[in-house]
C-alpha cells in the first residue's frame, strides 16, 4: 500500500470523521452512512463543540477532500452512495487511539477524564491511565505526533488534550493579573472528580428520562387505546 501524505484538514472535515467513527459504534445497522445522515450528525446539537451548521454542498466537498486521502471510501447501496472512515488504517493506530481522537473531533480539547467519559460508547477504557498511556502513545508518534498535549490553565488540575489533524494549535499562556486573582480562580475551580461525578449523574438522568418516556407512552397507550376502524 502506498502511504499518502496527509494534508491539514478543515474543521468540517474532521467533524466527518468524527461523525463516521461515532456511527459505526452507535449506529452499527445504519453504518456506513448517507450523505444526508452525515449532514445531520456534524449538526447534531448534542456531544458537539463547536455546533456547526454545514449545508449538504460543503459535508460533500469535505467527503471529496478525505477520499482522495483515502480517509474515507465511498460504496454505492441500492439508491443511495454511503460512506465509511478507514483511520485505523491509513494513520496506522489502534481502534482505541481512533476512538480518542474522533472524541476530540468532535468535542473539542479534553482532559483525559473527560475523554474516558465522552469516548465511553466507541471504547470503554480501564481507567484514566489507560487513556493517557493511549495519549502519549499518540503525541510520541514515529511518524508525527497526532495529539498534543495543552498548557495547564490558570486554576486547573488538569492538563487538555487536542487532536493535531488540522494543525499545531496557537497555545496562549494566560495568567491572571494579580495573586488575589490567582487565588479567587483556584478557589472556584471544578476538580476533576467533581467533572467525572457531575458528567455521570447526567448520563443516569437522562437514561431515565428516555425510560419515563418510554413508560408514559405505554400508559397512555392503555389509558386512551386507539379507536378501532
């Protein structure tokens, strides 16, 4: 197989890619996707940062752009072309590391806590260290770094994490302007504990929501049954 470079890729793009490796997982029956269903995942309003709001001309041009690196192939099925990512293979990591940097794609610079969480439906790590030995596997790449690691911000425990696929990232090393200052941030901080509690109390409310839902409909059904023809 011949290695083809890899060219920065824009935002949109590797929200496709994102895209692509989160419906695999998710959506395994509907996988590889439509044109229209990769559309609605990279404007999908939820586990997104930045939201975007890409029209069905610019998701295609993104496509075109990732195959001809060979990111993406392109099969036609029935009446409709669909679409598959092949990072494992060209950029030659594990499934666990893909799931770590399609995490960042489409959420955004993490610590490794929050990406042990938000990448838990594309692989379900250990622990932290795990995701940080995956981590640095990536930043000491061979054959280029694929993350980086970011500076520690002013009253934070922990450092972020940032995929590396559309470039170095201009990193600013802000400071607050007086100790008393200093000292009011790292008093008001979320720890990362406090962010791991908080993310997982979400996820059960809104399991139960989706079961409260689904029980509200089943009531109703036999409370007013639909009139018979």
């Amino acid at each position: 197989m011949i290695d083809i470079p890899l060219s920065v890729l824009s935002l949109i793009e590797t929200r496709v890619l994102g895209v692509l490796v989160e419906k695999q997982h998710t959506v395994p029956d509907i996988y590889p996707l439509t044109l229209n269903a990769l559309v609605s995942g990279c404007n999908q309003k939820s586990s997104r940062d930045p939201m975007m709001n890409a029209s069905l001309a610019e998701v295609r041009s993104a496509i075109d752009n990732l195959i001809r690196q060979a990111l993406v192939t392109e099969t036609s099925s029935g009446r409709a072309d669909k679409f598959s990512h092949n990072m494992e293979r060209i950029l030659k990591i594990p499934s666990q590391s893909v799931a770590l940097i399609a995490t960042l794609m489409l959420r955004g610079p993490q610590t490794a806590g929050e990406l042990r969480i938000n990448s838990e439906r594309l692989h379900k790590f250990a622990d932290i260290s795990s995701v940080e030995s995956f981590l640095e596997e990536l930043a000491e790449r061979r054959e280029g770094s694929l993350v980086v690691k970011l500076p520690r911000q002013p009253g934070s425990r922990e450092n972020r994490w940032m995929h590396l696929l559309s470039g170095m990232p201009e990193i600013h090393h802000d400071l607050p302007a007086e100790r008393g200052e200093m000292h009011r941030s790292t008093e008001s901080t979320v720890t990362e504990s406090d962010f791991i509690e908080l993310k997982s109390q979400v996820i059960r409310l809104e399991t139960e929501l989706v079961s409260l839902r689904q029980m509200i409909d089943v009531l109703s059904t036999q409370i007013n049954p639909p009139a018979k023809q």
